[in-house]
C-alpha cells in the first residue's frame, strides 16, 4: 500500500507544481498570445470602421479565410469530446491523462470559432439577428438557413462542452481548494460547487458526467455535420455533396486530434508530466490521426469519383481547377500534409518519438486548413458563369485575425493551465486504486 | 421663479427672432427653380415632375426627358415623341447628368493669374476684361470657335459678330469627324456640302466600314434603334450586318460578316466592291445607270492588288457584295476619310439605296464649315471647342467651358456657360425637326448662358443690331417662329411645345442627281498602302480611357475588354506573342507606357487604342515601337473570356436543336451543361410551384437585338443609386453593377465571334439565395420578385455564393457620393450602407410607383406601364418586361419565342428573365 500512496502522493506534487508560479517562457508565451489576440482585435476593428473590404473578398469569392478559420476552429474542438466522451464510454483508460486537455481545448477552440461567425458579418453589430428571440417587430429567423443551423450547433455545442469540463473538473477543483488559499482557494470553492467527497456526491458525479458523455457523443458527429451543412445545402458546384457531412467529421478528429498531440508533447515536458501522460497515449491518438487520414483521403477520392460518377459537368471541372488551377500548390501541399505525410504513422518509430508527433501535428493542422480554404475558396472562385469567375488573396486583415484567433486560443489556454488541473487528479489516482483495471496506472508506477 | 432660467418673456422673445431670422434667408432664392411648364402648385414633394430638352452631349441632338424631384434632376431618359432618341438614351446622354453635378464644375467665372492658374473672379471682372479686350481689337481679330450650334446659339454668336463688324468666316464651326467627310462626299457626288441622312430600319443588309452606329457614329440611338428593328427575326427576314475594319468594336461584335481589313485598307474595300457591283459577271439586277461611267473608270482597276493593299482575301469582297445585292434595301455606312465616304456613297447610290435608307434633303444646313479665315486672333472666344496648336500666341482665350476641359486649360478667361439641362435652346436636328431645348432646373452655380455673354458685352460696346431681350426670349420667339412655319404649332401653342420637347414635321427625301464629273477622278486615285505596324485609334462609348469623363463612363467597363479607369494598348495574340508580351503587362508604345489588352478581335499588325485616350495625341504620326516593360496591373473585370464551353450563349439554331433533342428523348437530367433539363413534372421539385396571385414580373432580353452599348448599365447606375467604386475596386471584383453585360470572346484562328449576355438577378421563382439567408433579407414576394430588405441584412453573403448567376454584388464600404454628386440620387431608391447585399430588383420603385398610381386611379395596371431603366433606355428594345399574369401582356408573346432560353436551365431555379438567342449561323 506504500506505493500506492507514493504514487497518490506522486500524482498530487506533479499537479501542484505544474500550478505553480510560472517560468519565464510561460510569461513569454502568454504575453506573445495576447499580443497576437490584440493584433486580431485591431484587424477586426478595421473591418467594423471601414468595411468588408479591408478583406481580399469579392465577387464571386464572398467567403475566404474567415470562414476558412471558422471550419478550422470547429474542426479543432472535435477531438476534445470525441477523446473525453466517446473513449470514455468505451471505457478506454487511456484517454483518463489526456482528456482534461482536450476538454479544455474544445472548450476555448468552440470560443474561438462562434467568434468568427459575427467577425465575418458585413454588419457584426446585428449578430445577434441571427438568434430566435422575441421583438416588437415580430421579425422571425429563417429557419431554413444553414446559418441558423450553425448558429444552434455551435451555442449548443459550446454549452454542452463547457458544462462536460466544468463537471469533471468538480472533484479536482475540490482538492486544490483544500490545499491552497487566498483566491485561488475561492476560485476553487466556486468550481467545485461545495464537494465534500461523500459516496453519494461520488455517485451523482459518475452518473452526470456519464450523461454528458453520453449527450456530448452525437454532437461530435452532429456539430460537423451542420457546419459542413454550411456547404453542402448550397448549389455551388465542390461545394453541393453529400459527402461532406461523413467527409468534415473525419476532418475534424484528424485535425483535433493532431491538435491535442501538438499541445501535448510541449505541454508534458513543459508541467513535467510525462509520467501521467505516456509515449503509449501518444502512440494511441496518432493511430487516431491515421485512421481518421485515410479516411479523409478516400474522401478526397470520392469527390472525383463521384464528380466523374455521375455529376454535372461543373462539378468535375471546379474539382479539376482545385486540383490544377490558380490554387493547385495549395491543393498539392493539402494532400501532402493529410495523405501523405500521416503516412508516416505506419511506423511503431515515429509513433513513439514524441518530437516527430509534435511536428506531425503541426503538418497535418496545416493541411486541413488549406482543405477548407481550397474548398471554400475555389469553389467560389469557378462558380456557374465563368464571366465571373475571379480570384481571392486573403488581406493582411484576415490573417491578422487568423493570427489573433490563435492568439485568444493559446490566452484561454496558458491561463487555464496556471488555474485548473491540465490533468485529472481524481481519475489518475482511481486508476492507481485499482490496478487491475487498466494498464496505464501500472505504467505511471513504473514511470515514477 | 423668473430670476432663473429661461422666463415666459424671454422665450416668447427668442422664438419670434429666430422666426423672423429663419424667414429672412440670407442667401438670394433661386429665380426659377420650376420653369414654365408645369405651375408651381403642381410641384408635390414625392411626385416626380418631367421636363423634356434636348441632348447636347453630342451633335446627334436626342430628345430628352428629365425627371425632376423637388427641383434636382434625378434621371435622364430619351423623348418618345421626337424622332432621333424615339425615347432611348445612350451611355453618354445617362451620364449627362454627372456633367450637371459633376464636382469639378465652375462655380463661376476664372481668371488666369500671375501664377497661371485659374482663379476665381466676380461676374462684373470678368466682363468688363472681356469687353475691354474686344473693344481694343481691331474687328479682324475677334474670332470664335464653336461647336455646330444649329439653332438660337448660333444665330445670337453670328448677330454679335456682325454687329462687331467681324467677318463671317471668323466664326468657325467644328464639325464632327464623321459629318465632315459625309460632307465632303456628298459636295463630290452632288456638288451640295450635305448631310445625308440613313435610315437603317429599312435596310436588309447593312455594311460598316467602321461605322460604329451603335456607339458614336453620327447618331447612334437613331441608328442603332433602326438597326435593331430588323433583327430577332426570322433569317428571311433579318437584316445582316457586315463589318469592315481592323478591330471588332461593339458594333462589330454583333456583325455577320468580319472583313478584317488593314487600317486605311477600307478605301480599297470599297472600290472591291464597286468593282463587284459594277461587274457584269455578277449579274447585279436593277443598278442605278450611273454604272456604265463607274464600270469605265475601273477598267484599269487591280483587284488583287487592291486585295493585298487592303490585306484581305478576295472572296470576301464577293460574300459582301452578294449581300448587299441580294438583301435590298442596303445601306453602306463609313466616312473615315471623305474619300471612303464618297466611295461608299457612290456603291450606295449604284445599289439604289439613295432615297430610300439613305436620303436627301434632310440635312438643316443652318451651319456652314466654311475654312477659318488665315491670320493671327487677337480675342479668340472658344464655344465647347477645343483649342488648336495655332492658337497658342492669341493674347486672349476665353472659354464658355463648364468644366476643365482642353478648352479651359488653355485660356485666359473662363466664363462658364450653363449646363444644358439649365438653359434654354433650340436645335433644328434635321430639316423640320426642331428640338426644344428648356432649363430643367435652376443653375446650380454662378454660371451665365453663353449667348447672354455674348449679348451684354455687345450692350457694353454699344453695338448696333444686335436683338432685344435675353437669350431666352429670343430663343422662345424663334422657337414659335419655326414651329409655326413649319406648321407644327399646335392649338396648344408655346406650352405645348416645350411639353413636347419637339416640333416635327419631316421634310421628305428630296432626290438628288449625281454629278459624275468627278467619279473617274475618285475612282482612279489609288489609296496609299498602310504601314504596319498600323496605328488605330478606336471609338468607344464608354470612355474608361479619358480622365475627365463623368465617373459612371468610366467606371462602366469597355464592352469588349472589360477595362475601366484606364487607356490601353490592343494587341493581337500573334504580335503580343511576337514581344513576349502577356495581357496586363505595360507595354512601352512609342513614348507612351499603356497597358495591354490581348483582343482576339484584333487584326494582326495593328496597334489598337482607344480614341478617347489621352495617350493618343502623342502617339500619331511617330514611328510605333512596341516593347514590354513590366508586368502590370490593369483595371479590368476579373472573368473568363468566353464560357468555357458550358453554352451560355447558345445561337438560335443551337436552342431549336437543343429542344428538339429534349423533345426527342424522356425527361430526366441528362449529363453535360445546357443540355439538362428538369424533370417536367416536378420542375420545383418537392415543393408547390411559387404562387403569383396578382403579378409575375418577368423580363426577355432578345441577344439578337443586343448591341452591347451599355447604356442600360449606365441607366440602372443612374436609376439606382449605384456607387462607383474605382479602378482598384474594380481589378478586384468590387464593380457594383446590377447589370452587366457580360461579353464571350471564342476565336479561332481567323475566325472571331463575340457575343453579349446582359446579365441581372434572375427573379427566380425558387432563388437560392432566398433559403440560406438567416434572417429572411431576401424572399420570393407575391409578385414574383426576389426582394431584397437591405435594413435587414447582416451581411453574411451566403445568398451571393449561392446565387449561381452571380447577380448579387456586396457594399464592401460604405459608398462615397462626392458633392454634388449626390444631389443626382434617385429619392425612391435606399442609399445602402457598408455591409449590406444588393443587387437588380427590376426597378421595383417604378412597379410600385405604377401600381400606387393605377390604384389611385381604380384600374388595373396597363402592359407597359412599367418599364424598368435599362428597358427604357435601350436603343434597340431588346428588354421587354411585363407581368406574366397578364395574356395579353407582350413578354407572354415574346417568351413564346422559339430562340427563347433561360440560364442554368437544369438548376430549376425558374428564372423569370428569358434570353432570345442570337440568330445568323452557328
């Protein structure tokens, strides 16, 4: 029993120090991240002066990288419920290190998406239109419009994912407020909603958050689906396919997932956890990211199979100038980074060099953003009338606020590292009272 | 209580000062603001009040009606009561109306300073310096410049002069290029310097030998109108147009016939022609006796020397002349050179076709072109007429100008005139048409009528003879005068005639005997080979190229390139091959650095710019080399030059075989563009077709008819409040049109066709766009529109996307209206904010606007009552619009047409606009 609470006592030091005041590169880090936000707000604040056209937006091509941005921020959120909810209720232990972080990177990644909804309005002031609420003038939502959809979808999905972290954080935030003071302890107190530890507290919280899971799983397929709704509801030729809804969901794990390993393999070196979250849970998400990579290429190939298949003459010819028109080297550099290069998975040597994941990650979020600025970009670009078709270069204004969206995510982020537990205290400790269940708490007393 | 604060008194007593203050407006009031016409009491805020006038922006002399609110004139539209506009405008008669307001105006007299510039001075100044310097010349050094001034002007600027004692050919009239040579020609053939007049709605064939009727030539609404009456019919009937000349301009793009000839090659052409015509070999039936004498003098003629010069093949001489012959009435238009004028006047005559579509005895001849009398001016008073490189000793320029002009650059002395919506006038356009020309509303700035100038300064000087009164009851008095000689006064008397804008009774043609004397003379002069590479300047409608245009010509693009806000260089694909050079690059052209456009239209060897360019002066005369510098940015329309093969304008014959095929096989989605059509049963699929209890509003734009002038654009501009957004706005796809006119350029090799698709928001009956906005600020309304609720829109731009007509453009900021601009804005049409979508409603104001007024009046709307801006304008009538619920309506019969279409048919998005294909061959 020494060890066990060696191991116990092990898990609680790591946690604390990972809580404590902060080193140098984390303050460098957090005021490049605010810095960065505030390039966002100033390019924003552009906009809201002088127009849609501080973007590089025109006709035909009236969405570019904001709603690029959008797509990529939902996408992000993905993994954090499919690896905390979905694992999970299939009761896979490996996911108990690991999903605080993902929780909390949907939770801020969802907070960075609804952003650029309003941020790419012509009239962001009016935003809130786009909610059914009551008025004098009896004026209605359009329930018909994907827009709508999105709207329910995100609102829906950030509430439910909020309350998903915020529940699993309950019996942690519990003990950190019995351990610290000042502040922090109050903060702590509110969280913690007045947890005693009592077995029937025990019970209700495993039950409720069984039901988040449980409610939080189909919004990970739903979520995607509506925003790829966004597209394919419409009639514009690479964009009108039911293949996106399946299409954009893989694209979101992949590229979630490839987000939680570009956080994690910094992030457990930097809080000094790498014995809770271990080269076998690495190993485990970026079989995940391979899978959901060849799903996304066999997309890919659907789309022309389909387009030759069947489809209108359009549709291949937008498909064809994706892939060798103005934004061929984008297209090519796309299917580099989520075809070809998570290839590389295949072999047990990089799935277990944590640096390579970490520069993986990175390769593969690049190429999904370019997935969904080649599909809302060229699209658009060859629309119906070729009279009209036209090019788009994103303005500095949009990557300023692309730069800022990443900006806001990494502020929410390196602040919640410094308050909450980035890993849970509680389901690590259950998994060293009972070893038999799993095998990672015998890893973490290896480890240790 | 009263101790502090605003007591009972105190206020009574501001109230009644700032009563009387507001009374006594210290700025003097407006001496007519409502003109005759109509009295004061009629003018209701809200209701329009209509003017008509006469057009003077070019020496075509249209009809205008202009509609007034609240005393600012808001919208210009031709006179369907008088015979030369017949109720259309062209591009350059819309954009008018920023000339009015345009925000470079002189607000009054100027005065050239120490410094050289121009700087304002009193009225009284301005004068008296006049007067002083006019006095101090000798009689022989007064001279005045003018633009043909057929009427009142005219007559006012010979009376001063004679009163002054100054010659009459001290007064120089400058014609236009084309009435010159047409002069010319016709003092050659029939040895009267007259102006013949054509009527194209009679020909069967025509040819232009760089006549742009439908653009700049002559009169281009009267023409182009004529022209378009015989086309959109069956081929039989049609009437086929050949063009003669290096460059497919508008008018060239919707010919039959190309015969690519050198520049100066055209002159060589024609006497192909006449050589044609006059060969026995040819079997011409019904020539004109005056052939043997022509035959003669070509005896010694080469043809295939001839054919080189000119650089074309021989058998198209031959497809042309077959044309001409078997197709009469013909009518040959050109006037390039008096040369090629009398020769084409000369294959017009042989044909027959003098005295029926191109007659005699039309001409008003109320102006002479006598030569300038030599020796130096000591006064020379310029009329909107420009300044010439003998005038630069003359101690003192004054112009009439009121705006900078190249008149106004080189004067001394400017005494603006008014513009001519504010002035009175009269223009005899041609014999027995007299246009009345009445302010319109009151002069916006301190600006005198040029006539009143020339007036006072004779009162001044104390001359003798000169008429009493001011130049507008002199003009009236001679207005009466003529209408009642011409036996076109009608009981309703002066006021009938200003309501009219026109007194008309035509002369008839008179028949003229032609001199031959001087044929064999013409017909042996051999043209001078062109050089090459060839120097052509061409003329637009539009004028992207000149920077003092009125911002709506320029921010239009060019029909055929789609440049706007720029000159530019043409280039054939071969010789832009030859420097390397690609389009957009900036090309160094003698000492000129212009743009490039690649232009398949074309012919090779030749440099092709704009005639408006102010590049163009430098570049005449000099040897052209051509190399390319960088590449550049040119202000251009993004798009594909033609349609990628998805048949987006199919010809006549392509939409009966199109349909044939349909008719020939199930229904059901068949693979490939144009050739889908939705399932018959369910055209709507799951849903119930749209219901239209009242109105359908729908359009059919015949594309056979469509000369690509683009005045309907410049019209919807006008009518919509539509902001111009610049030449950046434009190379980036920002141009805000609702309309455009989109243009298909597919070559190959020699072989060029260039087509036209006007292009707007459909109206469709299940729009896209219409389901994917969040907050309904577009829907299907009962009457069939797609509307747009611009206080509603968030600005998502989903509906844009998913239009597949692109017809929908975004307010990328905020529009920029410069003062006074903004005083032309129509009142019935929202000014839109940065943020909002908008696009073509079909001029839903004017629907409603007829619909209040037939409810008011308990009846039912009338066809034709409600004729959006771009149908009302348009030369050739190739928009009719009408309400599909209504049989009897026109467009129910129009869309009947067998060449009749709709875009993206297979969509099933219903649109209500219907093309009519072109016809000739596919």
């Amino acid at each position: 029993m020494s060890t066990v609470s060696a191991q116990l006592a092990l898990i609680e030091e790591r946690v604390h120090a990972a809580q404590g005041k902060g080193g140098r590169l984390y303050w460098v880090l957090l005021a490049c991240a605010i810095g960065a936000t505030g390039i966002g707000a100033y390019s924003w604040s552009r906009i809201i002066r002088f127009g849609m056209g501080e973007t590089g937006l025109n006709r035909p091509v009236a969405w570019g990288v904001l709603i690029t941005d959008f797509v990529f921020w939902v996408g992000i959120a993905h993994s954090g419920t499919l690896i905390s909810a979905i694992l999970f209720l299939f009761r896979a232990r490996f996911r108990t290190a690991v999903y605080r972080v993902a929780e909390a990177m949907t939770v801020f990644a969802v907070a960075t998406a609804g952003l650029f909804p309003i941020i790419h309005l012509g009239r962001p002031w009016f935003g809130y239109w786009i909610l059914p609420y009551p008025n004098e003038r009896s004026l209605w939502i359009n329930f018909r419009s994907p827009l709508v959809w999105d709207a329910f979808a995100i609102s829906t999905y950030l509430v439910v994912s909020s309350l998903f972290l915020l529940s699993g954080l309950v019996p942690d935030a519990a003990a950190l407020r019995d351990a610290t003071s000042g502040w922090r302890r109050r903060l702590y107190a509110m969280v913690s909603l007045g947890w005693r530890g009592t077995d029937e507290e025990w019970r209700h919280h495993s039950r409720a958050y069984l039901f988040f899971a449980a409610f939080a799983t189909p919004l990970v397929i739903s979520v995607h689906s509506v925003v790829s709704w966004d597209f394919a509801v419409s009639v514009v030729p690479g964009w009108h396919s039911t293949l996106f809804p399946p299409y954009f969901v893989a694209g979101a794990i992949l590229s979630g997932v490839a987000m939680v390993l570009t956080l994690l393999v910094p992030l457990r070196r930097a809080l000094g956890i790498e014995e809770l979250v271990t080269r076998r849970h690495l190993d485990l998400l970026s079989r995940l990211v391979l899978l959901t990579s060849l799903i996304v290429t066999f997309s890919y190939g659907m789309e022309f199979v389909l387009a030759l298949w069947r489809g209108p003459r359009v549709e291949l010819e937008t498909l064809l100038f994706r892939a060798f028109g103005s934004y061929a080297p984008l297209f090519w550099t796309m299917v580099f980074c989520n075809c070809a290069a998570p290839l590389l998975l295949f072999f047990p040597r990089i799935r277990n060099t944590p640096i390579a994941l970490f520069f993986l990650g990175i390769v593969v979020n690049v190429g999904m953003w370019l997935e969904r600025f080649n599909i809302v970009v060229t699209s658009l670009s060859h629309n119906r009338i070729p009279f009209d078709w036209g090019t788009y270069r994103p303005s500095l204004v949009e990557l300023g606020i692309t730069l800022g969206s990443f900006g806001w995510f990494f502020t929410w982020f390196l602040v919640f590292l410094k308050l909450l537990p980035a890993v849970s205290i509680a389901e690590l400790k259950e998994e060293v009272g009972h070893p038999h269940e799993g095998v990672d708490a015998t890893e973490v007393a290896h480890a240790a | 209580m009263s101790g502090a604060g605003i007591g009972r008194r105190f206020f009574l007593k501001v109230l009644g000062a700032t009563g009387v203050a507001a009374g006594c407006s210290p700025t003097h009031a407006p001496e007519k603001l409502i003109p005759l016409l109509v009295p004061p009491q009629d003018m209701v805020p809200g209701k329009p009040l209509f003017y008509r006038t006469v057009c003077r922006e070019c020496s075509a002399g249209c009809g205008v009606t202009a509609r007034s609110r609240e005393g600012r004139i808001v919208k210009l539209e031709g006179n369907p009561e008088e015979p030369t506009s017949g109720g259309a405008l062209c591009a350059r008669g819309q954009a008018a109306l920023q000339e009015l307001y345009a925000p470079d105006r002189f607000r009054g007299p100027l005065l050239r300073n120490a410094e050289g510039r121009l700087s304002p001075v009193s009225w009284e100044i301005a004068l008296g310096k006049l007067t002083e310097a006019v006095r101090g010349a000798s009689p022989d050094g007064v001279r005045l410049r003018t633009r043909s001034e057929p009427g009142t002007a005219g007559a006012i600027q010979r009376v001063f002069l004679a009163a002054l004692g100054v010659p009459p050919d001290h007064r120089e009239v400058v014609p236009g290029r084309d009435e010159k040579s047409l002069r010319a020609a016709s003092t050659l053939l029939y040895g009267r310097s007259e102006l013949p007049r054509y009527d194209l709605s009679l020909a069967r064939s025509v040819a232009a030998f760089g006549a742009d009727f439908a653009e700049t030539w002559l009169s281009p609404v009267e023409l182009g109108r004529g022209f378009a009456s015989g086309r959109g019919l069956p081929e039989s009937q049609r009437t086929t147009l050949a063009w003669v000349g290096p460059r497919l301009g508008t008018t060239g793009a919707v010919a039959d016939r190309w015969i690519a000839c050198r520049p100066g090659g055209e002159e060589d052409v024609a006497l192909l022609l006449l050589r044609w015509i006059v060969d026995p070999a040819n079997h011409v039936e019904g020539l004109d006796p005056q052939a043997a004498p022509v035959r003669t003098a070509l005896a010694g003629f080469d043809p295939r020397a001839a054919a080189r010069r000119a650089g074309i093949p021989l058998e198209q001489v031959a497809q042309l002349g077959s044309d001409l012959t078997s197709r009469r009435p013909s009518a040959i238009l050109g006037s390039h050179t008096p040369e090629l004028a009398a020769l084409l006047l000369l294959a017009n005559h042989l044909l027959g076709n003098v005295g029926r579509t191109v007659s005699f005895g039309q001409d008003s001849l109320l102006e002479s072109y006598a030569q300038p009398a030599p020796g130096k001016a000591q006064v020379l008073l310029l009329h909107h007429a420009d300044p010439s490189e003998g005038d630069a000793g003359v101690p003192l320029v004054v112009s009439f100008s009121s705006r900078p002009d190249a008149a106004s650059d080189r004067s001394h002395l400017v005494l603006p005139d008014h513009h001519w919506l504010e002035s009175f006038g009269d223009l005899e356009v041609r014999k027995g048409v007299l246009a009345v020309a009445q302010p319109t509303m009151a002069p916006l700035y301190e600006t005198r009528s040029a006539s009143d100038v020339l007036l006072q300064i004779g009162k001044s000087l104390g001359l003798k003879g000169l008429p009493p009164g001011d130049a507008q009851s002199i003009s009236r008095k001679r207005v009466s005068a003529r209408a009642a000689e011409l036996g076109a006064m009608r009981p309703d008397g002066e006021h009938g005639l200003f309501m009219r804008g026109v007194a008309s009774a035509p002369a008839a043609p008179e028949a003229r005997p032609l001199v031959g004397s001087s044929v064999p003379a013409l017909l042996s002069a051999i043209p001078a080979a062109p050089r090459e590479p060839a120097l052509f300047a061409f003329p637009t409608a539009l004028a992207a190229a000149d920077p003092r245009a009125p911002s709506w010509l320029r921010e239009v693009p060019d029909a055929i390139s789609g440049i706007c806000w720029s000159s530019w260089v043409e280039l054939s694909p071969r010789d832009a091959a030859a420097i390397g050079a690609r389009d957009g690059d900036l090309l160094a052209v003698g000492n000129a650095q212009l743009p490039l456009s690649v232009y398949a239209g074309l012919r090779d060897g030749v440099v092709a710019v704009p005639a408006n360019a102010p590049e163009l002066p430098g570049l005449r005369g000099k040897a052209l080399s051509l190399r390319r510098i960088s590449p550049g940015r040119l202000p251009r329309i993004p798009g594909a030059q033609d349609d990628a093969g998805r048949d987006l304008l199919p010809t006549a014959a392509a939409v009966a075989a199109r349909e044939e095929h349909h008719h020939g096989h199930e229904h059901g989605l068949d693979k490939g563009i144009g050739h889908e059509h939705p399932p018959e049963e369910h055209p709507y699929g799951m849903r119930p077709p749209p219901s239209h209890p009242v109105h359908r509003w729908a359009m059919a734009i015949d594309l056979d008819r469509c000369t690509g002038c683009q005045a309907c654009v410049v019209a919807c501009y006008a009518e919509n409040n539509i902001p111009v957004n610049g030449a950046e706005a434009a190379a980036q796809g920002r141009n805000q049109a609702w309309l455009r006119i989109q243009r298909s350029i597919e070559a190959a090799g020699t072989d060029v066709k260039v087509a036209f698709l006007p292009s707007l928001c459909q109206q469709c009956d299940r729009a896209p766009c219409e389901p994917v906005c969040p907050v309904y600020a577009t829907y299907h309304t009962s009457e069939g529109l797609n509307a747009m609720v611009y206080n509603r829109c968030i600005g998502t731009r989903y509906c844009s996307n998913n239009c597949p007509y692109d017809a929908r453009v975004f307010n990328w900021q905020d529009p920029v209206f410069p003062s006074p601009l903004d005083l032309q804005l129509n009142p019935d049409v929202t000014v839109r904010s940065k943020g909002v979508m908008e696009k073509c409603t079909f001029c839903v104001q004017r629907i409603r606007g007829a619909e209040n007024e037939a409810k008011s009046e308990r009846r039912n709307l009338i066809d034709g009552e409600v004729v959006p801006a771009c149908a009302q304008t348009c030369a050739a009538r190739a928009i009719t619009f009408g309400d599909l619920e209504d049989s009897a309506a026109r467009i129910n019969r129009v869309r009947q047409d067998p060449r009749g279409y709709r875009l993206l048919e297979e969509l099933a998005t219903g649109p209500a606009v219907t093309y009519l294909a072109r016809g000739g061959k596919s």
